[in-house]
C-alpha cells in the first residue's frame, strides 16, 4: 500500500479539540437513550405497571423515532442556513430533547395504570420527536468530518469513547432513584433524576452545534444547484422535495454494502436492547434471592465496571481497524462478545456477584466494536454514494441506518416487555420465583444476543469496501469536484 494512501493529510485532521466536542455531543446522544432505557423499571417496580404494556409503550414510540429519522436526514440535508445544513437543528433538538425528557418523567401520583400507560405513551413519542430532531443532523455531521480512511476511525474511537461515559454512569441511576436518603420512592427519584439529566443534555448536547464545522457544506450546496437546474422544468417547490425525499430513500436502500453494515448493526444492537432488561432482575432476583437494594447496588457496579472495560476496547478496535480494516475488526470484536456471553452462563451462580465480572470485559467487545468501526465504514459508503450518484448524503444515510435499526428495536422492545412474562415471572413472589423462570430469564438473556452477534458476522462477510477502494473513491470525487473545506 502506498504511503499516499495511509498518510493523513494536514486538512483531512480534525483537530482534537472538535473531537472532543463532537464526542461530548455522543455523549448527549447516549445518556437520552440509555436513560430512558434504564429508568423504565420504575414503571413497573414503582408503580406496578405489566412488562408487556411498558414493553408496547416503547415499541410505538421507538416506532415513531423511526419513521421521523428518514424525514429528518433528508431535511438536514437539504437546509440552506448561513449556520450550515445541520449545526441549527443540533442546538434546537438538543434543548428541546431536554426539555421534554425532564417534563415526560414528573408523573402525578395515585392514579391507575390506564393513566399512567397512556401519559408515559404521549410522552415517550414527544420525546422521541425532539430526539430525531437532535440525532439524525447530528449523526449525519459525524460522516462528514473528514474524507480521510483512517481518521474517520479514529473520530468514531474518540466518540465512542467519550460517550462511553454514558452508559458507565446509567447503571446507577436505579440505585440513585432507590436511596432513601434522597428520595422517598423511586417514583419520585425518576422526577428528580430527570431534570438533572435534562439539564445536562441541553447544555452539553448543543456543542457540536456550536463548535464543529461542515466540511462538505459547500459542495452539497453546488450539487443541489446543479439538480435545480436540471429539474426546475418539471418540479418545483414541495413537489421537488417530496420526489428528492423518496428518490434518495430508495437509492440508500438499494446500495448493497449500507444494507451489510445496517443488518450487522441490526442484529447487535437489537440483540442487545431485546435482553437488556433481563439483566438487573437476574441480578436481583437469581443472584441476590429478590433483594432489590442489594441488587440495584451490584447493577450499578457491574454496569460501571463494564463500561470501563469499553473504554479499553475503543482503543483496541481502533488500533486494531488501522491495521487489519474496518470490517476484521468488527468481526474480531463481535466473535470475543460471543465468547463473553457464552461465558456469562457459568458465571451466574446465586450469592457469588463478582463471578460476573470475570465475562464482563469480552461482552464489551459488543458494542464497544459496533460502533468504533461501522459509523466509519458509512462514512466511506457515502463517499461510493457520491461517486454514483451526485450527491453527498451523510444526513440520509445515517437516518435511514437508524431508521432499519430502529424499525428492529421497536420490535424488539415490544418482545423484551413479554420476555419477562413468557419466563412466567411474578412480581408479587418477590425472591420466591420458580426455577424455571430463574432459568429462562437467563437462557434468553445469554442465548438470543449469541444467535445475534452470529448472524452479524454472517452478514458483515459480504462487505467489500477496503482501504484501497476507499482511496480510489476519494481521488476519483476529488477529480471531479474539488477537496472538502
């Protein structure tokens, strides 16, 4: 390989300051899903909710994230602002998301379960709203950074990392929402802790916004001009937009190797959200006999603790994908979390917690390599996509990439609510639960994200988008129509 090809030029660098910031900006990201995610159980362990209903609440919502996505990255691409085509919507969504985030969890107490199911349902789908608003521009900005390989790589490692934190934390808010020295139920601590994170979205969420630049701004601006000219004849105004909207879904639809790296994302991701609630009651409920105090400490440890051994990852994957590629590197990551699940089974014993760390640092690989290398690999799709087609569309590729995902996650929050029922749990035995559902509870948390990560690797075989392809794109684009600035 020729050093012209592994050399980063000095105006392909993102300085590390606008790393940080795009990072902090993940880290805004994050905590609203992951927060959402983990306070949930406050439906149920507070106020008595049925799994399945909570499960369905999350499912229409995230039904509706979904279907705004595409809508949103199309606009975001299309915006003309002296601010740029995605830096506006990323400081207005990130208060927005905020604001509604706090709002969504002051539920009134004593009322019945039709009331609460139907206020958290509105809920959820404004906040889902404000969300799109804030996440598909924001996504979208994070493809275009650089036209650089490896430094595209390496903007995902420090945003992955950064917002890492994230989920480091959020396995102590049940804990926080718990302590009777702070809160008297953890109703009332949902209240509380929602205005904090809140707070925190909506001050370090519009950073990105503020302090990163668009690259490509200019040159989707001078490609659009060109498509106006060409269709001012037969389209205009809406009409023009309506047509833009649907042609562009179906070409992102019909590009092969997006399709790869959606469906590999699909399985992980929805692998692990499907069974992600399994987790603190196995804890609680398996390895603790039903203590929810001690339970809820220990989730927050082992959340913490590998969330940790994430941040050692990144910087693996990201070492790692500079010198096997993006792709062997997912694979590579996504065989080690299968190892680590597996391991999971045998190191779940009743009254012996720390067991659980010792699979904790493979499971990271997971998630941890998801997202250091795919969001990278995307980032060189949208550059074949301009080649072919004319058009540079980070926003719409990252929308309709989470759009699939999501469309998979809405699913799979539907079947994670009714997961806990199919095991035959019953709230009310407490510690008392039968072996039988001790025993599914742990067979669908450790088997189904397995059966996943499999079938991911599966799909990620057939991605041939290697360093040297990458490298001829980028000259042929840059022959045609200039270097980003």
């Amino acid at each position: 390989m020729s050093s012209q090809q592994t050399a980063i030029l000095p105006q392909d660098r993102i300085p590390t300051f606008q790393k940080i910031i795009y990072g902090l900006g993940s880290l805004a990201n994050n905590m609203l899903a992951a927060a959402l995610g983990c306070m949930v159980i406050v439906l149920n362990l507070g106020l008595g909710m049925d799994p399945g209903k909570i499960g369905m609440i999350l499912a229409c919502s995230k039904f509706t994230d979904a279907l705004l996505d595409p809508v949103m990255g199309y606009v975001s691409d299309h915006t003309r602002s002296r601010w740029g085509r995605r830096r506006p919507f990323i400081v207005v969504g990130a208060l927005i998301s905020g604001l509604v985030f706090a709002l969504m969890w002051q539920l009134p107490a004593r009322h019945s379960q039709n009331f609460y199911f139907w206020f958290f349902l509105i809920g959820t789908n404004l906040f889902y709203i404000a969300y799109t608003i804030y996440a598909a521009p924001f996504i979208g900005l994070g493809y275009e950074l650089t036209a650089d390989y490896h430094e595209r790589t390496r903007l995902q490692g420090v945003s992955n990392f950064i917002g890492q934190i994230a989920w480091m934390a959020v396995p102590w808010f049940y804990a926080i929402m718990e302590n009777k020295h702070l809160f008297r139920n953890n109703v009332e601590g949902a209240r509380g802790l929602a205005i904090v994170v809140g707070i925190f979205v909506a001050v370090v969420g519009i950073l990105p916004g503020i302090f990163c630049r668009e690259p490509f701004y200019s040159i989707a601006q001078t490609e659009e001009k060109k498509e106006q000219k060409s269709t001012s004849e037969f389209l205009g105004g809406l009409l023009k937009h309506v047509a833009g909207f649907f042609k562009g879904f179906g070409i992102t639809l019909l590009n092969r190797r997006f399709l790869v790296l959606s469906l590999a994302t699909f399985c992980i991701f929805n692998g692990f959200q499907m069974i992600a609630g399994l987790g603190p009651y196995n804890i609680i409920y398996y390895v603790f006999g039903g203590d929810q105090q001690m339970g809820s400490q220990y989730i927050g440890w082992f959340g913490s603790f590998i969330s940790v051994a994430t941040f050692c990852v990144i910087f693996f994957i990201t070492w790692l994908a500079s010198r096997v590629g993006k792709k062997m590197a997912f694979i590579i990551s996504t065989i080690i979390a299968i190892f680590g699940y597996a391991l999971k089974w045998f190191c779940y014993k009743p009254g012996a917690p720390l067991l659980l760390f010792i699979p904790a640092p493979f499971i990271a690989f997971g998630l941890g390599g998801l997202f250091t290398t795919v969001g990278a690999m995307i980032a060189d799709v949208c550059d074949q996509d301009e080649l072919e087609n004319g058009h540079r569309r980070e926003g719409t590729f990252g929308a309709i990439f989470w759009w699939m995902v999501k469309l998979g996650m809405a699913l799979a929050l539907a079947i994670s609510g009714h997961l806990l029922n199919w095991t035959g749990f019953l709230q009310e035995l407490g510690g008392r639960q039968s072996p039988h559902t001790l025993f599914l509870m742990r067979a669908y948390e450790i088997g189904l994200p397995i059966l996943a990560y499999v079938l991911a690797i599966i799909a990620v075989s057939s991605y041939d988008l290697t360093q040297e392809k990458a490298h001829q794109i980028r000259i042929e684009l840059e022959k045609r129509r200039g270097t980003a600035g």
